[in-house]
C-alpha cells in the first residue's frame, strides 16, 4: 500500500484522527465507511466527496455536469459497498459572480441525479467565496447487515466490470483538447445492479480514479494479480475507441488516466457466475467479464493479442508526481503506453 | 421568512431537489437534518458546513484555528437539536502549495477538535486545487427519538444562551484590523449542555451566523418576539466587552455581526426553570438568562437601561446586500447600531 503516494498521504492525513467503534471497515479497505449503530441496529454506509479540481480545469466547464456529477460520484461509492440510498448532504461554494444560468444548470444537474439515483436531498450550506466547490456527503442503508469491501477475492475468480470502461477517460481527453465531444459523458447511478452484485460478489469497487488505479488498489489489498484478457474493443467504451482510433492514442490510456467512468469493479466466485447472470438479465443489465483473478501479483492486459504488464504503481504516482502540470502527465502516460503496447 | 434574502436563497436552491418520506424537519426548521429510518429504528441527525470565505479573505489564516472550526461548526449543529455525537467525514481540498508546517497545524485543529467533541473521523476525501476549503459532516444519534426543532416556543417563557455572546464577533474585529487578540476565540462543544437543553427547551437553535441572526430566524418561524433586558455586560464575552471600550465600537454590534460564537440559544417554560438550572448545576454549566419570549414581534435590547429595538431584517441582510464588501459592512452596520444605541 505505502509504493502509492496517494495511499501514504491519506494514512498520514488520518493518523492522528480518532476513530469510532462501531466503524467495521478500516482505512483504505472499502468505498464508503460502514458504521454499526448498535447490536440489532441497522448498517448505515457514509461517503463524502467533493468536486473542486474539476471545476477549477475546466473540465467540468458545464454548470449541468458538475452538479450531475457531485452526486453520482457520492452515488457510486454507497452502490460499491452495496448499499441502498438514503440521501444526500449538500455544500455548494458558490464564487460571487455566479450567474443565474449557471445556477440554474448546476441546480438542474444536482436535483436530475439526485432523482435518478433517488438520492433526495436533506439539507446542506452554501458558502460564497472566490471559487467554486461542490461537496456531498451521501447516506446508505445496509439491509441484510452486511457490506461489500473491497477485501476478499480469491484466485481463479472472475473479473467483472458493471459496464464498459474508458468513457471518463475520453470525455477529459475530448474536453482537453477542446474537441466537440463524440458522445455524453454521464455516469448513471448503480443502485440496482449493486443490489445483485451485493449477493454474489467477493470485493467490490468504484472507478472513481480510472480501471488501473481502481485494479492496483485491489491487488494491492488482496495481494493477489488480474489478468485481464478480453481484448480492448469488448472493455472499452465507443467514445474511447473512436478517440483512440482517431488521435492514435494507445487504447490502454483509457484504462489508465485518472479520470474515472464510475463503474463498479467486483470479484464473482466461477459456481455463483450463472445464478449472477440470471439475475443481471432479469434486470436487462449486460455486466462485462474482463478476466479473472491470478494468484501471481501484477495487472496483464490482451492489448491486440498481446500481453502487456503495466506498471499500476508508476501510473498511479505518475499524476501524484505531476500536480498541477496536467499536460506534462498526459504526454508522459501516452508515451509510455504507446512504447507498452509496440513491445518497446 | 421571505424578507431574508439568505432564506429566499436557500428556498430556491432546494425548490427542484427530492425530498425524502423518512425526514422529519422541513427546511429551515432545524440546525440539523433528522431521519427517521424505519418504525422501531433510531432517529438520525446530519449537518455539512464547509469552511471556505473564513480561509479565503484570512479571518481563520491559522490552519489549526480552520481545522478546529472545520469540526465545531458541525458538532454544533448537532448539539443543537439535541443529537450525540457518531461520527464526522471531512473533505480536505487543498492549495498545491500547502507546506508541511500548514497541513500539521491543520491536521492538529481537525483531531483536537474531533476529540473534544467526540466526534470520532468515520472518513472522507482529498483534492488538490488553487485553494483551500475545508467540508465536513456530522452524524448523529437521537436517543430518546425526539429533536430540538427551532420551532415551539411561546410568550412568556424564557430565552437563554448555553455561554456568553460576542467572542466572534471580537475574534473577527480584531483579526480584520489586525489588532492582537485579547483572547483565544476557541468554541467548543455542547454536547453535554445538550443533554440537559433537550429535555427541557421548547426551541433552539446556534448563532452559527451571530446572534441577531439567529434570534431573527426564531422569531420568525415562531412568529413570536424576543425581549432581551439583561445589560450588554452580562450578555457579552470578555473579548466583546474589551473592544468595545478599546475602540468605541457599540456593544450591540457584538450581537449583530454574522461571525457567530457558535453558543445555543434556547427557551425554557418558566415552570420548568428550577429543575432545568439544578441540572445545569450537576455539569458546572451557568447558562445564561438573556431575557423572555413576548408576544410582540421583534426584538428588544437592553442598552444602558435604554431599550432598543434593532431592525432585525435589515441586519441580517445587510451582509448579503453588500457581498464581498466586508469592509463597507462593518462600517454600516457600526454606524447603523451607534445611532440606535445613542437614540438617534
């Protein structure tokens, strides 16, 4: 856990910090912070999560988006414990020369994700100041008293993702470099599919941080490898292939640039993976079977029949290691996955 | 309520939001937000405050000084709707120039606070941005399943303060003048007086946002006045009482400003004043008698044996009206309450 610089920063930030009993996840070990209010009381799930950067880039230029997503992200981390929604808390930092339209579109993104997640609102603060920053801190419920962490798979199980990966990735490449964007950005909330996962599932978590932060975190905790062997144009979404196949970018930067699609990553045991689709059909929902989990650590991917090894860590760091010089960190992932997937 | 330019503000912002079955206060009606999870479940109470404006223009330019707040202005929340404490998650979005020293001091404020409150850290997050805000929010439990609401007072009964009033209001004064501080500005939490407060008031509510603030906000969801005749010296905090002989600013102006002291104000029917006192005894805890609920609507003050009667709205609006204009509030609202105090 300590070759992350992410992972060291957060312990420090929490050493000192008190912590409760009735808490049943520790640090680092699951999306959202499982709290047991007593003996035959229920299992609440806790998340909170801000967007701050994002507005600051200008990625989340779009009032609509950066209200769509101050909820969703809070959404994906209650669904990847498997939790039911209870609500929302809302912070809304407004910058003093916000205008009504603006306004009113990032109020329109807030209240249509929280309706679509059925997340309703319980209160909140607003604050002026000379930026803009949104936080939310979202509740769940766990009803059979027990919860998805991001601890437990074992090898040989399958590897699933809730849907198809790299959108994120694209939409920021797409936003970057100022191209008309070739699809919508618009990560959907997961509620239901997290009430099937939550049956079967051995580990479980969200790609808030992109696939390859997302499988480091987890073979890192379970201590255990991914292969990935589907190939790029089954995983990846059609906004990454279309960029990917325009701009020559390797498609594996889709996989590993920081800027998450907010799917659900999780672990089904080989006996329980018909029983699981049976319920996921009845859903009409289509999970996608990335690989399986190895007993030897390391993430492979089947880049055009090829098995590439990419270093999770140094992608992890790269952006830790870059702050602040966004296009230094994407030239630099570029090349170096472009020298991956050649064999370089 | 509608004459308050921040509640029409906070209206409008909730107006598309879902609302939840299982919540139990309406907006404005509560410090915190309650939930009522199930038929036999617990009573649940939720705040988010975040500290932005008070890092941004320097008034809390001391990290540990931001962390502590960071914490208190949430356990206060909750104290004020008679919750014990669970748990708190913070968001930590700081400037990509945020040196050691800075995030030690401020790491210190979040743990002290936290621990004097009880208030042990459940989770939370980190981004990096061009500034530094700080979010958080409480959880809490109610365990009789009832709440303090800021609604249910009558004429007659009596208005208290959990602690002296003004501390900042002097705190804030003295830092925008730069002056040293003739004190420490450190509020701390009342869970404890909440324990007491809750069996035996009819409303409360914090001065979150000064003390004028908050009595406005009582008298108009109660539709009700507040007759305030104890004398300033008995009312206001050392600190307040030292500034305003310093430097001839009016003692009202203690109560008015919107950098609140973060006590609870409450009321107490007059039949239950002795047995509400000698439970305060039993803590060491000396509330404060302000004065009484009158039936006459607004607010009276007690000035060197004159009663005056600040306009309330105008006052509270008053820092709305004239955004990012700190200095030219400060100057009105003195000017403002030094004509009233001299009768003119």
């Amino acid at each position: 856990m300590k070759a992350i610089i992410e992972n060291q920063f957060i312990e420090a930030l929490a050493r000192a910090f008190p912590r409760s009993e009735k808490q049943l996840n520790a640090l680092q070990q699951s999306d959202a912070e499982i709290l047991k209010l007593s003996e035959n009381g229920p299992w609440l799930a806790f998340t909170m999560d801000s967007i701050a950067e994002e507005i600051e880039s200008g990625l989340y230029a779009d009032p609509y988006l950066a209200g769509w997503m101050t909820v969703m992200v809070n959404a994906s981390d209650l669904a990847a414990v498997g939790a039911d929604p209870l609500g929302l808390l809302l912070n809304e930092t407004l910058s003093a020369s916000t205008d009504d339209r603006f306004l009113q579109d990032l109020q329109r993104g807030l209240a249509d994700a929280a309706i679509a997640g059925g997340l309703p609102i319980l209160g909140g603060d607003t604050n002026t100041a000379n930026h803009t920053e949104l936080s939310a801190c979202a509740v769940g419920i766990l009803p059979e008293n027990r919860y998805l962490s991001r601890i437990g798979c074992q090898a040989n199980e399958l590897l699933y993702a809730s849907g198809r990966l790299g959108a994120g990735n694209a939409f920021a490449f797409a936003q970057l470099q100022g191209l008309a964007p070739n699809g919508e950005f618009k990560p959907q909330p997961h509620f239901k599919q997290a009430k099937i996962i939550r049956q079967f599932a051995t580990c479980c978590m969200d790609t808030s941080d992109g696939f390859i932060a997302t499988v480091d975190q987890l073979m890192r905790l379970n201590r255990l490898g991914f292969d990935v062997w589907q190939p790029p144009e089954t995983l990846l979404h059609p906004m990454a292939l279309q960029i990917a196949a325009q701009f020559g970018v390797p498609k594996s930067a889709f996989l590993a640039g920081i800027h998450g699609e907010f799917e659900l990553i999780f672990t089904i045991p080989p006996e329980k993976k018909t029983a699981f689709l049976q319920q996921a059909d009845q859903i009409r929902w289509q999970p996608i079977l990335l690989g399986e989990v190895s007993a030897h650590q390391g993430l492979r991917l089947n880049m055009a029949g090829r098995t590439i090894r990419p270093d999770t860590a140094f992608i992890r760091n790269l952006f830790d290691s870059r702050r602040g010089r966004i296009e230094q960190y994407i030239q630099e992932i570029i090349e170096y996955l472009t020298n991956l997937e050649k064999g370089a």
